[in-house]
C-alpha cells in the first residue's frame, strides 16, 4: 500500500504501545492519588470529554490546515504535557486536581492529533485498500493497546510511579519521529473568508445531504448507545450473573481481544469473497443476537466464547464502515465527517453507559443486554435495506500509487 502507508503504520504501532501503558497505570495513578469514587470516575470522564467539546472543532481544524502538520503538532503537545506528569511525580508535587487537568490537556491535544490522523488514511491509500488498511491499522490496536500494553504498564508501575508514563512520552516521540517520515500528495484547499463555525455547519450539512454516510452515521450513534448500556456495568453482569473473580472478568474481556485479533487478520480473505452488503448485515445481526445470547447465558465459558465471536465480528465491522466513509468522502471533508462519526460514536457509549447502570440497578443484571437486543435489532430491521446502498456509495478519487511529497 505505499511507503507512506508504511511509516504511518509503524508510527501507529508504536504509540499504541505508550497508549496501552497507560491504559493500566492511568487508572492505578489515579486511585494512588484519591479514595474517592467521585475523582476515580472524574478522571475517566475528563479524558473522554474533549472528544464531545472539541470533536467538531478539531475535524474543521483538519480540512483548514495540513493534516501532517495537525498531527505532530498536536502529539508533541502531548508530549511535552506527560513530560511535566512525569516531572511532577519524580518531584513529589502532583496533586488529584493538577492530575486531572493534566489529563484533560492530554486528552484535548490526543483528539486533534486522531482526527488529523484519521483524515489521512483516505490521502496515502488507494479506496480499494482502505478496508485493509484500516484492519491493519486496527490490529496494532488489539496487539498494542490492549494485549500487551496494559500488562507492561501494570509492571512498570509496580517499578515507580513515573516510569510507565516515562516509556509512554519515549514511546510517543518514536511515534512522532516515524510519523514525520509520512509524504502526503498534494491538497489544493480553499481558504474561505469565514469562522471556523461555518466550516462545521457545512461539515454537518454535507452529511444531511449524502444518504449513505447520514445512515451510517446515525447507525453508529444508536449501536453504540444500545453497545455501551451493557458494557458499562458488564463487571457487574459478570460477578452476579456468572459468579467470577477478577481473573475470571480479566479472561472475559481478554476473549474479545483474541476474537478481534483473528479477524482482523482475516481481513482481507472476508473482503475478497464476500460481498460487502453482506457483510455489514452479518457484522450487525451478529451484534443483535450478541446481546441476546449474552443476556440468556450463566454460564462463564460460553460467555467467553460468545466474547470471541464478539471481537471477531465488531473489528471487522469496525475496518469495514470506517472504508466505507472514507470512500464515500470527498478528500476536503475527511477531517469533519470523520469527527462528526466520532462524536456519535464517544457521545453514544457516554449515553449507552448512563442508561445501562439505570437500568441494570432497576431491573438487575440482564436487563441492559435486553435493552441493547431490543434496541439495536429494531435499528438494523430500519436499515437493512439502506444497507444495500451504503456498502456500494459513490467512491471519489483515491491517491496515486506513490504520492509525491508536500
């Protein structure tokens, strides 16, 4: 797929690796620094809400400006901000609420640099790969961030507090030195003579009139609300309904990530010879009886089992409908579809989660998947015809085989 592909692939694994790190000693620092339930959960919520703030703001920044500049710009920014987490705990001075702000700049500065980062998939890869692309991009993800990262930063921390997020910072300049290396093709943009508002409004208009990437977009906002009801007290679900212990709950989630695995890898086969229709209707009927079979079963080793079917079928969905957008989006409206489809997903778990705690302290432990069954199958019976014609959107002109260099 091109040495572009290539350098940004690599930058992509290697900053995973820092993310997945932090993924465990984020959440061990915060409770070393607090008791309170209230700040753990503040924590958690001030990574997640620049993302809803700054979502929009960030994909209009992206079709203004050049997008590799975006890109190291906002990661270095990170950057430095770890660098003054790390300084603040060999001195000794951090406090709960310098940390927490420290991890809204993180946050803030991470979403400018994934939607840049996003837009550029589309500019570096030609639209018959981008399916591919994006699971190779998806299996650094799985392997990185969520296999093997949180293990070493669980160790790391066990060393010092400041040394996981030492290796992180590292981790992250390698990522910015690799990604420095990425070539774009040439952008003409228009630079109009208005707010950055307006450039949002346009974004949001564009979608409004493109049917298949409306539908979409709005598929992936109630999937993941109705996805995020059961997920978010799914260690609740797990302790009444299937009696296990933190091993037990680690070995269940820990199923999804080798589904995902396997599938990813499969990719490309699953693209080839089935067609693409067919396969975003599979990935979602998989989905509805998911939460049906989950909400039905009491039994620990099916629900593993059940996980790795989860895995298997979310990541390829995940690759497939981010190509599909991504064919279906004209190269200056990359950054602002990509951040809309992004707030819709992260504003979705935020709902999704907040309902199923509702609902699963009135009516017990199931009761979220039954809402996500219910839910997420009168969706896909809405859309299953429409279907039909979002796996096949017009694809607009795609990069030539080597671009040459901006």
């Amino acid at each position: 797929m091109g040495t572009a592909f290539r350098w940004n692939l690599a930058s992509s694994w290697v900053g995973q690796v820092g993310d997945g790190i932090a993924l465990a000693a984020g959440p061990l620092l915060v409770a070393s620094q607090t008791r309170s339930p209230v700040l753990i959960a503040a924590a958690a919520v001030v990574q997640r809400l620049p993302g809803l703030v700054v979502g929009l703001y960030a994909g209009a920044v992206a079709d203004r400006v050049d997008r590799r500049r975006v890109v190291i710009a906002a990661n270095v920014a990170r950057v430095v901000v770890l660098a003054v987490l790390v300084a603040t705990l060999l001195t000794g001075v951090l406090s709960i609420g310098l940390l927490l702000g420290l991890l809204l700049l993180v946050g803030t500065a991470e979403v400018f640099a994934d939607t840049g980062w996003r837009a550029i998939l589309p500019m570096i890869v030609a639209p018959a790969d981008l399916g591919l692309a994006n699971a190779r991009q998806m299996s650094g993800f799985l392997v990185a961030n969520q296999l093997v990262g949180p293990a070493v930063g669980a160790a790391l921390f066990a060393l010092g507090s400041a040394v996981p997020f030492g290796v992180q910072t590292l981790s992250l300049l390698l990522a910015v030195g690799l990604f420095a290396r990425v070539r774009l093709p040439r952008m003409e943009r228009e630079r109009p003579d208005q707010h950055v508002g307006r450039d949002i409004v346009d974004g949001l208009r564009w979608i409004a009139h493109n049917a298949p990437v409306r539908t979409l977009t709005v598929v992936i906002l109630v999937f993941n609300i109705t996805w995020g009801a059961p997920w978010g007290v799914l260690v609740y679900w797990a302790q009444e309904r299937l009696g296990v212990d933190s091993i037990g709950f680690g070995l269940l989630t820990t199923a999804s990530a080798v589904g995902g695995i396997a599938s990813v890898l499969s990719y490309g086969w699953l693209e080839r010879r089935i067609p693409l229709a067919a396969l975003m209707k599979a990935c979602l009927l998989l989905e509805v009886v998911t939460h049906l079979a989950l909400a039905l079963t009491t039994v620990w080793v099916l629900a593993v089992a059940i996980m790795v079917v989860f895995g298997a079928y979310a990541f390829v969905w995940g690759s497939l409908s981010s190509a599909v957008r991504q064919r279906a989006t004209p190269q200056e409206y990359q950054g602002r579809v990509g951040s809309v489809y992004w707030v819709g997903l992260v504003g979705g778990l935020l709902v999704g989660q907040f309902l199923g705690g509702v609902i699963a302290e009135r009516f017990g432990p199931a009761a979220p998947f039954w809402f996500a069954f219910v839910g997420s199958g009168v969706t896909l019976l809405l859309v299953w015809r429409q279907l039909d014609h979002i796996a096949h959107a017009d694809a607009v002109e795609g990069p030539e085989d080597e671009p040459s260099p901006a």
